[in-house]
C-alpha cells in the first residue's frame, strides 16, 4: 500500500493533522493502537486556548465545542485559609475553554472518518519505522485481525503517537532530547461530583498543592500532590477527601461536593522536549516531541499548534510543492514549546514552594503568588501566559 502521508496515532494532533490533510486533498493513513471506542472515552485534558479554538472553528473542525463547552473567566488561588479570585477576563478580555478532551477525539474522528472519507485502521500492534532518512520511508504493523504484518509506503510520516510512542523512539540518537524532572508526583482524580466552583482553584499548602478543575457538570477533575511514584491505592476516597477538603479549604467558601472517584492515576511531573522536531522524513507533533507537566494545562494546546502547522505545512508541499512550511516547523513549534515550559516551571513553584519543607523556598513562592494580586504588572503578565500566547502562530 502506498499513501503520501502516514499518521501514526489518533489523539488531537494526528486526529487533527489528518482532517487537515483530507481538506487539502491529500490521501493519508491514520494507524492507532487503541480501539475507537477506547480514545474516545479516554479522560485527559480539558482546557483549550481561544487561539486553538478559533483554529479549530476556521478549519471546520471545532465539532460540539460551540455548544458544549463552557467559557472560564476567572481562576481561584487558595492559601493561608482564604479564597483569592483572579479575574484574567476583567483584566484582558479573553477567556479559556474547557471541553474534555474525549470529546474534541470523537468530534475530529468522525471528522476524519466518517465526514472527510479519512482511512484510519484501529487496534494496530508493533508499529515500526523504517527508511526515514530516504524519500521513501514506510511504516509497518501488525493487522489486528489477521495477524498479517503490513507495510505501507509513504512520502512523510508524521509521527503524533504521543508520550510513549514508536516514533520518538525511531529517532536518531544524535537527536537533543532536554530533560527536566520536577521531583513531584500528582495523584490525577476524576471525581463524580459536580465541581465546588464555576472556575478552576489551585490551593497551596503545607501538606501539598491541590487542583480543582470543573470539566462537565457532574464531572469534575482533581489533583493532590503526592510523593513521585506513590502507589494510587494507598489513597483511599475516605484520605483524598479529607486531603481536598484541607488543602482547598478557605473561610468564605463552602466545603466541596465530594462524590465517587473514577480516576485514580499517579502522574510523575516530568517534562521532555525533542529538538529537532524533525529526522529526515518523520515530523513528529504533540506529545511525541515534547511532554509539558499538566500544571498549566498546556499540553493538548501545544499538540493542536503543532497540528495545525504540520498539516498546513505537508499540504502546500504535496499539494503546491511549497517546502516552505516543512522547512520551518520545528522552529515554529518549539517557540512556543519553550514558552509554555517556562511558564510551567515558575508556576510549579507557586503551586509547590509550600510543601518542600524548606522555609526559603515557601518565603519566595508566596511573595510570587501575592504579587498576583498587588502588582498590576505581575498579574497582566501571568493573565497572559496563562491563557496563552493570543496569536496563532
Ligand atoms: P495523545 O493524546 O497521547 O495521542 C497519541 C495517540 O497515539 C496512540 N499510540 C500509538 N499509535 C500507533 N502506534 C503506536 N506505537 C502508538 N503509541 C501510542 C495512543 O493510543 C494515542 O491515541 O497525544 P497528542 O495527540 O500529542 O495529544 C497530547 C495530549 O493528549 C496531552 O498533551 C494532554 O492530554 C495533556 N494534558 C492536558 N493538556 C491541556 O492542554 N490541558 C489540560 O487540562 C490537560 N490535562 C493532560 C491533562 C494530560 C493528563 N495525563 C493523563 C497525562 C490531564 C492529565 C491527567
């Protein structure tokens, strides 16, 4: 089989790659591990940018989202007993988006699919890469239901297989992979609850950082800090509610609504980032070429950037023969890439000074959180970063 582009992975940057392509006309192969059924019901992310959104919108991709996604205006910070509301609308204008991330994946595949006539083969095994250094290379895999080993030939591989994929690893091992390791684990809940608050609350305290995301209106995601590699099961519902309730509490504010816990995972606060984003012939976007910890819910947004460029990139190559785009997409990308790392790394240390035990490093961390509300300049700068860089590109 032949095919000018192979996707490798379903999530929101191969998923959204793809739709691209078919809108410009060129035949591609979507090939993904998990069932259909599986990625469209996989919990994950929940907060997109307005850039990414009006991207969305303009490509005919945007799906449900206009009608069901909810418009945040303001964030909470929770610290020493009391509730302090950031209002980013009042200050700029803009505003975040949350639609949980199972929902953009059922909305770009039945794009893809069954809208744009996309193939897409589901369930595949042992996906590997061959020849990327040719213009020629191939991808090749395990048929899920015969068991026959397939392989396609292609122009370009864009390699969106996410944070432990087979196309990072196909990388030569001249590549620059930067490292970072927070030294924190996140126990990441899922609770059956309403959410407490109609905006997101991050509460700093002594005993750790705990997050309050609102997602639907009977789901609501949490976060506690745990020690990395903590064992899940150690936190039963009775000790995660009892460290919610501490951790968010404020005087004002009323306690929260607890309810059963569908999640339950540990997530390690690391973060990679691959540079280039390019070898030979495979383009990798989203997880694939660069993890961002979820503490400034970063990660979806960037995986959608780099979607849009690469589509539109591989397009007006194969379709105009403009190399243009191709050319630059790394550097693209990782402007932005470096941008959100940073903005996460200083806001993991107000989310964490608290809770290192070191009475230095929680001195500092509060005069940076308290400067939110005292500097006009502080808080303009934080209001931007984290509703992202307005501009699409
Ligand atoms: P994905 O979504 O991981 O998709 C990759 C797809 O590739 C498949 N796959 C393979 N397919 C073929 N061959 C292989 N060898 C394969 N190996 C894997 C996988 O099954 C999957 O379908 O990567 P993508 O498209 O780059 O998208 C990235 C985002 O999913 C990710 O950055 C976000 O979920 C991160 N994230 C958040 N991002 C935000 O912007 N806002 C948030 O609020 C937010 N919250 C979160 C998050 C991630 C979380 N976890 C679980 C790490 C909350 C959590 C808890």
């Amino acid at each position: 089989a032949r095919f000018p582009v192979v996707v490798v992975g379903a999530g929101p940057a191969g998923l959204t790659v793809g739709n691209i392509l078919r809108a410009a006309g060129v035949d591609c192969l979507v090939l993904e591990t998990e069932s259909r059924a599986f990625i469209e019901q996989r919990p994950r992310a929940g907060v997109i940018e307005e850039w990414a959104v009006r991207e969305l919108e303009r490509r005919g991709l945007a799906g449900g989202l206009p009608e069901r996604a909810e418009r945040h205006f303001a964030c909470e910070f929770r610290f020493d007993g009391q509730g302090y509301r950031f209002d980013y609308t009042e200050l700029t204008g803009r505003h975040h988006w949350v639609y949980p991330q199972p929902l953009l994946v059922t909305d770009l595949v039945r794009e893809y699919a069954d809208v744009r006539g996309g193939e897409i083969r589901f369930g595949v095994q042992d996906v590997r890469l061959h020849d990327l250094d040719s213009d020629r290379p191939a991808v090749s895999y395990t048929d899920p239901d015969t068991g026959e080993r397939l392989l396609v030939h292609c122009d370009f591989v864009a390699g969106c297989d996410g944070a432990r994929g087979a196309s990072r690893a196909a990388l030569p091992p001249r590549t620059r992979i930067s490292r970072h390791d927070y030294g924190i684990g996140w126990l990441a809940l899922l609770a059956e609850a309403p959410p407490s608050s109609d905006r997101v609350l991050f509460g700093m305290h002594a005993d750790g950082f705990a997050g309050h995301m609102p997602r639907s209106a009977g789901m609501t995601r949490y976060y506690l800090q745990c020690p990395p590699g903590d064992d899940p099961e150690a936190w039963t519902h009775e000790r995660v509610w009892d460290q919610l309730q501490r951790r968010l509490s404020a005087a004002d504010r009323p306690p929260l609504t607890e309810g059963r816990l569908l999640e339950k995972r540990v997530l390690d606060m690391h973060t990679y980032v691959v540079e280039p984003m390019v070898s030979g012939r495979l383009f990798l976007a989203g997880d694939a070429a660069h993890l961002v910890a979820p503490i400034a819910a970063k990660g979806m947004n960037l995986a959608l950037h780099d979607a849009f460029l690469l589509g539109d990139a591989l397009a007006a190559y194969l379709a105009k023969g403009d190399a243009a785009g191709l050319d630059g997409y790394s550097d693209a990308c990782l402007r932005r890439v470096w941008d959100y790392q940073e903005f996460s790394e200083w806001l993991s240390e107000i989310y964490h000074g608290a809770s290192h035990g070191d009475p230095y490093r929680a001195g500092t961390a509060l005069a940076r959180l308290r400067r939110l509300f005292t500097s006009p300049a502080a808080a303009a700068a934080f209001a931007e970063q984290y509703l992202g860089t307005a501009e699409a590109y």
